[in-house]
C-alpha cells in the first residue's frame, strides 16, 4: 500500500511536468506559427514584416529543444543504444534499463547545473538580443529548466522500475518489445534456401 502512494504521488508530478511540457510546447509552436504567418503576409501586402521576427523565432527554438527533451523522455522517444540491451532478458534487461536511467539522470542534472551557471554569467554580463534587446538569460533559462525535467523523468523511470515489476521505458510506459527470434531474420532465397 506504501509503494502504490508513493507511485500515485510519483504520478502526480509526472503529469503536473506533463502539462508544464505540454503548455510551454504547444504555445512556442503555435506563437511561431502565428508571428512568421503574420510577418510573411505583411511581406507581401504591406512590403514591410514584423521587426525581430526570426529573433523571436530563434529564441523560441531554443526553448522548444530544452523543453522538448523531457517531453521525450516522458514518452520514451529518446535515441536508444540498444545493441546489447536487446540482447539481454528478464533481471539483466531490467537492471541494465536502471543503470542506463540513473546514468541518464546523473548526466542530465550535471547538464541542467552547468547550464544554470552559464545562465548565471550571461545574466551577470547583461547580454541582450541584437534587435529587440531581450536579456538572453531569460531565453537560455530553458536549457536548465530542460535539462532537469529530462533528469527527473529517468529517475521516475529509474523508481518504476526499481518499485513495480516488468521492465518500464519511463514513469508509465511498459516496454511491451519483444525480442525478434533469431530465425525471424533470415531470409529465404528464390530457391527456398536461408
């Protein structure tokens, strides 16, 4: 009973990022969508765009690429290295899975702490937007942000697996992969021979 409140306040914090995810996301893609809409029929019907665009554009590149690596992870469509992890079955595949989570969330959070400084010295050293004159360390602000929500999702990942039974690709995604038995990857010739 102790492990399934802890899984449901687990659960809870998965989707309250979820949705942080899923708002910040959503609302880059769609003020990009809008702002180089109107900046191009300004274009064409008035000769004239709107000023800083491709910097807003940028900057909200930036943002959607940080944010976006715990919406992967979430999801578990992060690039895998799976050469020696298909190989393996049962505790193996599941022990390998952790140590891969809990590497992952070492690396992320040393990521999202060395990026927080260089935020920090951006910020001390006043740097701005050659156009609009946005501080930037507003902007790089989702490099630490992103990199720790990723390293909070493996540690979810890492906890499910190490609480629940079954091998977990994140917080509530069940890998479900089979490995492909050997003679499935043979093929026949036109001679009916392998």
């Amino acid at each position: 009973m102790m492990i399934d409140s802890f899984l449901l306040a687990l659960s809870w914090l998965d989707r309250t990022l979820g949705v942080i995810e899923r708002v910040i996301i959503a609302g880059c893609i769609l003020v990009m969508a809008l702002l180089m809409s109107v900046h191009v029929v300004g274009q064409a019907l008035f000769d004239e765009g709107i000023p800083g665009t491709y910097e807003v554009v940028k900057m909200l590149i930036v943002v959607l690429t940080f944010v976006g690596l715990g919406y992967a992870a979430r999801h578990a469509r992060h690039i895998r290295m799976s050469a020696i992890y298909e190989q393996l079955n049962g505790k193996a595949r599941k022990s390998l899975q952790m140590v891969i989570c809990l590497g992952t969330a070492a690396l992320m959070f040393y990521f999202a702490w060395k990026s927080g400084q260089y935020v920090f010295d951006i910020q001390e050293r006043g740097r701005v937007s050659a156009s609009l004159q946005v501080p930037m360390w507003l902007v790089y602000l989702s490099l630490p942000a992103g990199f720790g929500m990723a390293g909070i999702q493996y540690m979810l990942t890492f906890t499910r697996n190490a609480v629940s039974p079954g091998i977990w690709r994140s917080f509530n995604e069940k890998e479900t992969y089979e490995a492909v038995p050997v003679a499935a990857g043979t093929v026949d010739d036109q001679d009916g021979q392998r």
